[in-house]
C-alpha cells in the first residue's frame, strides 16, 4: 500500500480531518492534502511527524524492503533520524561481530602460520605470548637475510652464534655452522653443507605446554 492510501486510512482511523492534523504536526493544512491527492511526496521529517501524531510507523508499512537494493538499506542502516535506537543496536551488533572475526582471523593465522622453507616463522598464541619460532636455513637466504634474523632472534631472547658460513657468487647461502642459545635451559648447534630449498637445517623452540619436543636443532627445523 502507498504512503498516500495508508495516510487516509489512519487518519480517519484516528477520526482526524486533514486540518486536525496538519495542526497537529505543524504543517499547513494545503500539505496534507497535497500528499494525501499525490501531488507530492512528503519529505522524511513530515513522514516522522505524521507517524508520531498517528502513532503509526510509516517507513516500514509503505516500503518494503524487496523494493530497495542492498545499498539503499546499508545506507538507511546509517541514517539515525529513524529507528535510532534499532539502528544502533543492528550497528553495534555488526561492529562487534566484525572485530570478532577479525581478531579470529588473527589468532588462526598466528596459530596456524603458513609452514615456511627458509627463514623465520613466528607464531603468537591468542594471549600475544610466542607459542613457536621456526628458523630454516637454506639456499635462498643471504647475508643480509641473517643479520635480520639474528636481530629479531635476539628480540626473542635467543642468541644465535654464526660459527661459520658460506655463500655462491650470487649471494646465497651454502653452508652454515651455528649456535642457539634460548636462554631458558634449552640450546644446541647445528650445520650444513650444500644448502638447497630441498635441504635445510635450523632450529625451533616450541612453548606450547602440550609441545612433544620444546626444542630441535639441526635436520627437524621446519617440520611439526
């Protein structure tokens, strides 16, 4: 049913003359009986004021919601001059499961990193604290790739000690000989020669509490 048709029905429901209430919600009387002829259509502040008056909720009985596009709602969602409190608390809802979610999206990625075949991989637990650190070492890493390594390492807490390394002409690591120290009673050596993306060597330390093994060094880095 249109605006104009459902106005008429309510006013005289109300035993209301188009005078009574255009008094009533401030408007001239020539108003009134402009949008209930069809003359015009009455803007979103008369549309409130008549709903009020006649106690009778005239957005949601004139539109109904498969005529508008999902952007029309997404963009009435924000308008807070009707249903303010509905709108806000849809609003709030909406903004809670979005942080939700993302914070979710966080914690599985951290929880569940992708398993890398050279270099660092940190995991956070959902409380921020570090679950694992994964150190893989091979052919694609370069000086400069340790040196980040060893400073992030140390962030940690872990010092790591390069014995010895060497590279190809093209700057890629080949062999490497090097110390781990995590500095809570676990710590260990490992090396390599002939580093390739197939072979590798490294460390990792594990604080879970239900970890098999907290720490390995040497052929097991990288592998869960």
């Amino acid at each position: 049913m249109d605006f104009k048709t459902k106005l008429i029905e309510e006013r005289k429901a109300k035993g209301l003359t188009q005078e009574e209430l255009a008094i009533k919600c401030n408007v001239t009387a020539r108003t009134i009986q402009r949008i209930e002829s069809g003359q015009v259509q009455p803007r979103t502040h008369t549309i409130r004021s008549i709903s009020g008056i006649l106690d009778f909720d005239f957005f949601s009985a004139t539109e109904h919601p498969n005529n508008h596009s999902i952007f029309w709602h997404i963009k009435d969602l924000f308008n807070l001059k009707t249903q303010k409190m509905k709108k806000i608390s849809i609003l709030g809802l909406i903004a809670i499961a979005l942080l939700m979610g993302a914070f979710q999206f966080v914690s599985e990625l951290s929880i569940h990193p992708k398993e890398l075949k050279h270099g660092l991989s940190i995991a956070f637990d959902r409380d921020g604290s570090t679950k694992r650190i994964d150190a893989v070492f091979s052919n694609v890493l370069t000086f400069d790739s340790l040196v980040n390594m060893k400073s992030t390492l140390n962030e940690l807490g872990i010092t790591l000690t390069y014995e010895s390394m060497r590279f190809d002409p093209d700057g890629q690591l080949t062999q490497i000989e090097c110390e781990v120290n995590c500095k809570d009673g676990m710590s260990g050596g490992f090396a390599a020669d002939s580093l390739t993306i197939e072979k590798w060597t490294g460390f990792y330390r594990d604080y879970s509490h239900n970890a098999k093994t907290a720490f390995c060094a040497g052929p097991c880095a990288g592998r869960k």
